[in-house]
C-alpha cells in the first residue's frame, strides 16, 4: 500500500503509550517479583531497526488454520463461538495483512501441554491453537470453543477469568504485542492480578470483548468482538514517491 | 474504534505460549551450512539467579549487508541477501537455555536516517510466564569493538557494565548472550 507510507524515519517512530500497559512489576501477580527488571528503561529512540519488523506470507498460512473446531476428527466439546474484529494502529487506520497467532484453554480450562496439571479433562478434538492474517480492513475471523476459567497457584483460591491469549506484530518491532481477550461480565475480573495489573479502567475495558449478534450465526455459534489496537505513529502520512 | 484511542494493553504469554507460538521451529534464521552461520545460545535467569524455563525469544535483524527484509527499509543497493526473513523465534528448555543459528547482521543507519551508524546488532523481544509485557534488548558483538564504541544506542548507556551486558562474547564459532531479568548481573532493556 505504497499510498499508506509513512516517513518514519523522520519522524518520532511510534507513539510510547505507557499508560495504557501494565507496570513489569505488579507484585499480587506473584512471578513478576522476581521477573520485572530491577533497574531502569533505557530509553530507545525508533531506528530503522524498530521501524521495520518481520512480515509473515500468506502462503505460509494454512486456509483452516483459523478454525479451532475443525484440526481433528471430530468436533471439540463446548460452547462453539465466532471470535471478529479489527486490528487498528492507534490512528484508527487498519493494520493488514499481519499475522495473529491465538493459544487458549479447551470449554473444561484445560491447556494441551504438558505443564498443565489442573485436573480437568483433556479434549482429544482440541488443541487449542490458530492463527489468520488480516485482511485489506484490519478483520480476523476465529472459530473456536470458549475456553473455561482455570485455577493457578498465585494465591489462595485464585482463579483465571476464561480467556485467549493474542499475539501480533503490526509494521515494526516497534508494535509487537501479546495480549488476553476475556469475556464480558466475567465475575473473575476483579480477583484476577493479570487482569488486574492494568490500572486505567478504560484500557482495562479494551481487553474484554463484546457479545456481538451481528457476529452470531442463527443455530450455530455466538459471536464475539474484538478490536486490537496497536501504537499509532508520530509521523503524519505522506505521499511517497519513491 | 476512534482515531486516538488508545492501544490495547500487554498481557503475559503465561506458561503454556508453546501451544500457540513454538509449534515451529523458528530457531534457525539460516541454514546450518550457510557459510556465515553463527550460533548464538544463552540462558535466561530470575531474580533469585534460577534458570527460567519458561521464557520465549524473539530475533529481528538485518541481513549481513544491514538491510532489514521490509518495506520500510527501501534504501538502494541493499537487495535482501539470503532469503532469510531476518525473525527468528526459540523457547527455552528446560534448563533456561535458548540457542539460535543466524548470520551476522551488517551495520545499519542510526537515529534520524542514514547521518550516523549503528554497529552490528541484533534486536530482542523476551517473553515469559511472570512478564505482563515483552523485555526489549539487543544483541551486540564482541569482537565488533570499533563499531560499538562509535554506537549511538551503547553510547547512551553510561555505566560500562551495564552498557556490557548487550554485548555477547565471542566463542568457537558462535556467540554466548545470557539474560538476567534482575541483579547485578541485569541485561540493559529498553524503553521502545
């Protein structure tokens, strides 16, 4: 989209939007006490070594890839949902053809990997496992099962919201982000310190989908937005004429 | 979604990041008999000097002539080398240990555009369980000494020590980066 470059270089790169994001220290998440770094930041300035990052091909993507119910012989057990959106930069301009991987617990909150010990069944249907790249608007389309919430030894009695991990790339090193889609009106929201660890209530609020009757499809699966922003740039668009 | 709004917040990968993210290899940027291959393997430390098991790289580098393999760097003359994308992605095991197969990268231009140089470097994102957002570093070169002392991004480190913990040492063919998230020993991260 040569109509769509921008002069980075020239300009600030990316926007830091730090009070949208988690502390590295949040010590009721218990493993970030001895994780978070212990001294500060160096302040980077955006080179073209954070300006460009790496770009995924299409063909490296299968067509089914982004359907989570259809990798085994038979159907996973569990509520079927339709999880959409868009992937904006922070300009509200659609980021394309980036690739988004997804990872999540089965409907019983029980992960396909060895170091899940919660004693809740495996699902011999469900891996749990997709990824899809955006398309010209910024949309993605997963199907898959909602997940279950789970417990973890973080505290007495604590347990996860139900939720999907994300990850992305967006244009550059710079955007790189992994995030957790939830649920709305999750009860566990407010015991939960990952969920927790995002102070500001509005930035918090964009981690949580939206039940979506446009997304729902009649006698088959209930739908789920949910837009993922990454960082705008400080540059203002410029015709590129190289 | 409005314009400005603001971006979605970070989120740990959590313990089980395998699932979604290592069901390839990504660990090897070029071939094994590519004739400038490196290795360059480390281990990932906690605060209480334990390895750490479950933490993810990612690499982001230029090839050896300092071209990065995307649209933004359009500069002429650099064509893209090897074919490799430049990403490169390893989980530890579990005795904290990551281990990559790439090239070394070539210098690329610095702060502002193409005025000032940075020495060869690697850029790192770290992930793991306990890390509610990515640790940012960057892999330089020892036997690079020149080009480091001349580096826009070293130079605004000023304690040395620090400033040598980006600095990956040389050995038999490849090169030794260890990751310590706290300590005296802390890796240098950034603020990207």
């Amino acid at each position: 989209m040569r109509e769509e470059r921008i002069s980075l270089s020239q300009s600030g790169g990316y926007r830091r939007d730090s009070e949208s994001q988690p502390p590295y220290l949040y010590p009721e998440y218990e493993s970030t006490r001895l994780r978070a770094p212990g001294r500060p930041l160096v302040i980077l300035p955006h080179t073209l070594s954070e300006l460009t990052g790496p770009v995924y091909g299409h063909e490296k993507v299968g067509t089914l890839d982004h359907d989570l119910t259809r990798q085994h012989v038979g159907e996973p057990l569990g509520e079927r949902i339709i999880v959409t959106g868009r992937v904006l930069d922070g300009d509200g301009r659609p980021v394309r053809n980036s690739l988004i991987e997804a990872w999540q617990a089965n409907a019983a909150g029980r992960y396909a990997h060895h170091g899940d010990r919660h004693p809740a069944p495996l699902d011999p249907n469900f891996t749990g496992a997709g990824r899809c790249l955006t398309d010209s608007e910024g949309r993605y389309r997963f199907v898959t099962v909602k997940p279950g919430a789970y417990p973890w030894g973080n505290h007495d009695n604590a347990w996860r919201p139900a939720h999907i991990h994300f990850s992305l790339f967006g244009p550059a090193f710079a955007t790189r982000l992994v995030t957790q889609m939830y649920f709305p009106g999750d009860p566990l929201f407010e015991h939960d310190p990952i969920f927790q660890s995002v102070s500001d209530p509005k930035a918090r609020q964009r981690l949580v989908s939206r039940f979506d009757l446009s997304a729902t499809e009649p006698e088959w699966a209930l739908g789920y937005s949910f837009d993922i922003v990454l960082r705008g740039c400080n540059a203002t668009p410029v015709e590129n004429h190289g | 979604m409005k314009p400005g709004s603001g971006s979605t917040p970070s989120q740990t990968v959590g313990p089980f990041f395998h699932l979604g993210l290592l069901r390839e290899d990504w660990s090897r940027l070029v071939k094994l008999d590519h004739p400038s291959a490196i290795r360059i393997h480390g281990t990932v430390y906690d605060g209480a000097g334990e390895v750490v098991p479950d933490a993810m790289l990612e690499l982001w580098q230029a090839d050896a002539n300092g071209h990065y393999a995307h649209p933004e760097d359009d500069r002429e003359g650099s064509p893209p080398e090897d074919g490799s994308t430049g990403f490169g992605r390893c989980g530890a095991d579990d005795a904290g240990h990551f281990e990559f197969v790439t090239v070394k990268p070539g210098s690329v231009p610095g702060p502002g555009g193409g005025e000032s140089w940075q020495a060869p470097h690697i850029n790192v994102s770290v992930f793991a369980r306990g890390l509610l957002k990515r640790l940012v570093t960057r892999v330089y070169f020892s036997d690079e000494d020149e080009a480091n002392a001349a580096d826009p991004v070293l130079a605004s480190i000023e304690d040395p020590d620090f400033r040598a913990t980006l600095v990956a040492r040389a050995e038999d063919g490849g090169y030794i980066f260890d990751v310590h998230f706290q300590g005296e020993n802390q890796t240098a991260f950034f603020d990207v």
